[in-house]
C-alpha cells in the first residue's frame, strides 16, 4: 500500500494536498482498496463553505456507497472533470488523477492537525 509523505491523512481515509493556495482532497489508497470498485463519485457541494468533518460527498463502489468527509475547513471550488468518465481513476490513481474535489482552505493551520503519512501507515496497519 502507498502512503506519500507529501500528503496529510484524516481517520476517515481522505486525503490532501496542498498546491499554493489550493487544496486537492481524494481517498486513500487503503480506502479505495475497501470499497472495491468505484462506479461513482458525486459531488453537490461545489461552491460551498463547509467545517472539517463535514460530508462533501460520496462514492459508490459495486456493493457500498460511502460518504466522503472533508478534512479541514473550506470552500468546495472544484470536481475533478475526469470522474465522471472514469470513477475508477479513484482505484488505479488514488493520490494523482484520482482526486475528487479541489478547495480553498480557511485555515492553513488546520492541515497540521492532521495525521503524516507515518501516523496514517501505523493506524491502518
């Protein structure tokens, strides 16, 4: 399993990455390989303020659909366009072209909350 160093991890299996002053949120690699395969992503958030925690969507696998939480707090700016074509970029690409939403975070601090990629490894394993 994959666990880039660059990212941050929530205990609901999301994660980002900052580029600037935008954030790239998806699922982990150990997420996706749960789920199975990806059918779905949907997304009605965009262009909203939501708090960290707070659902922003879900994805739906053959056999489940689960809800997509957002890690810190921010505003919803953008869908990856590439899903809607090819869901199952979410399972081959989980940290690359498998992102789903892209945001502005209110608070740039509130990334470090959250767990490094080391913290993340140990609490799937």
């Amino acid at each position: 399993m994959n666990f880039p160093g660059d990212l941050r991890y929530t205990k609901d299996h999301e994660w980002i990455r900052l580029e600037g002053d935008t954030a790239f949120v998806g699922i982990t690699d150990f997420a996706q390989g749960e789920l199975g395969d990806i059918v779905y992503v949907e997304v009605e958030t965009i262009g909203k303020q939501l708090d960290a925690g707070t659902v922003f969507g879900t994805v739906e696998a053959v056999k489940t659909v689960s809800d997509l939480y957002l890690p810190v707090g921010g505003t919803i700016t953008g869908l990856n366009p590439a899903l809607a074509n090819a869901p199952e970029l979410v399972n081959t690409d989980p940290y690359g072209q498998g992102w789903m939403v892209k945001m502005k975070i209110n608070n740039l601090a509130d990334i470090e909350t959250l767990m490094d990629a080391k913290a993340y490894e140990q609490m799937v394993n």
